[in-house]
C-alpha cells in the first residue's frame, strides 16, 4: 500500500537563513574549512578570530532518500574572504553523478563555480531571483561574491548524495574566485589542480552507463 507524506509549506526567513518545519540543518565553522583555500598563511592569519564562526549554514527538508523525491532546503553564507578568496563552500560531485540540483538566491550576490570532470569550468551568477541550474555531472560549489550574506534555496534529488573527495583528490576546483581590486571577482587558475586520469573520468560518468544496463 502506498505510504502518502503529508504536503508541507516551509517559511524562509531571510534574515536568519532558516527554513521552517526542516527535518535538520548543519553549520561549518571557519575551522572546518582549512584547505580549501589557495593562502594558508591568510587562513591561519584569520583563526584567532574566526576559528569558531559559522561560515555558512544548512537548513534543510529531507523526507526520505528514495529515488523520485526531493531534498531541497536553505544555504546561509557570511561574506568574507581568506586573503584575496572570496568564502566558498567545501563543494562536491553528486555521488550519484547524474543526478542536478536547481538554486534560487534569496538574498546577497553569489555565483555557483562548477567543473565537469573533465575540468570545464563554469560560473553562473546568482543575485536575488535567480534560479541556476546545475546540471548532471557538474562538481558544484557556491561562493559569496558580496558584501552581505548570501541565502540561496536548493533543491535536488533525494537519492543524489555527495562525494567530496572528487574535489579533494584533484587538488582543488580549477579555478579559484578572487577580488579583483575593482569591487567585482574574478576567475584565477589553482595551481594545485590535477586533472582527473581517463579511469576516474570513466567512473564518474559510469554511474549512470550501469544504471542504464542493469
Ligand atoms: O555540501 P557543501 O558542498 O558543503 O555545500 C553545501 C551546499 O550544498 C548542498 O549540500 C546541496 O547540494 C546544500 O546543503 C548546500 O547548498
Ligand atoms: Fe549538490
């Protein structure tokens, strides 16, 4: 017998970043970023004071990880940067690669920096009311290019999952969004960044060639 969910309507505010009736949220603290950004010496510069700050934040609506239904919800960031690096989420590859996600800015100036596994790389802006599709097999992660917070809704498919260390085992995204001295960003290269061997690139597309044939 089919189990119905009940229908529900979530508030956002856009001052704290919470959604209403969420199944759950998580914070990341400054502390939990160390790594992701190009000038160390910068990061540690900015621990006595930031060590404990949320950088950003999740609130989110998860009513189960079956396949067809949906897990979408709240990003709150803070506006900052680490030497020239405007403040980013750590980013991922859906684990199930095939699988897109839709978000919608709420408040602030962001952009959604994303890398197909072969290393293309793409930024789409997102002011207040708009909606950026990332599609499937794109490694995603947000960053605040602005002056205030930045809340952005998210919605994707509940089965997707994340994988991080996609990121991790390249040394970084390619690209990194740095000040460009004139109150706008820029794109830079990462020189840490190692592309992907011809079997990992087949593997991250290889998700969806299996589900085809099974
Ligand atoms: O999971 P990350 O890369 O830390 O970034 C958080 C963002 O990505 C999501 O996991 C959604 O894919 C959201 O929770 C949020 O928008
Ligand atoms: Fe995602």
């Amino acid at each position: 017998m089919t189990q119905l969910f009940e229908p529900v309507g979530c508030k956002v505010d856009l001052q704290t970043g919470a959604m209403s009736d969420a199944t759950g949220d998580y914070q990341k603290r400054f502390r939990d970023l160390e790594g992701l950004y190009a000038d160390a010496d910068a990061f540690s510069a900015m621990q006595a004071e930031w060590n404990d700050t949320v950088v950003y934040e999740v609130s989110e609506f998860r009513p189960n990880e079956r396949s067809g239904d949906l897990i979408f919800g709240v990003t709150r960031m803070l506006p900052g940067k680490v030497g020239t690096e405007y403040f980013v989420t750590r980013g991922h590859i859906h684990r199930q690669a095939d699988r897109p996600e839709i978000y919608y800015g709420q408040k602030g100036r962001g952009l959604m920096l994303m890398e197909s596994p072969e290393g293309e790389i793409r930024v789409v802006e997102i002011d207040a009311q708009t909606v950026c599709y990332v599609p499937p097999y794109w490694i995603h992660r947000s960053v605040n290019v602005g002056d205030e917070e930045l809340v952005m809704l998210f919605c994707y498919p509940a089965d997707s999952g994340q994988d991080y260390d996609c990121i991790a085992k390249a040394g970084g995204m390619r690209a990194r969004i740095v000040d460009d001295g004139k109150g706008g960003w820029k794109q830079v290269d990462n020189a840490g960044w190692r592309m992907r061997d011809a079997a990992t690139i087949a593997a991250l597309y290889g998700h969806q060639q299996k589900e085809e044939t099974a």
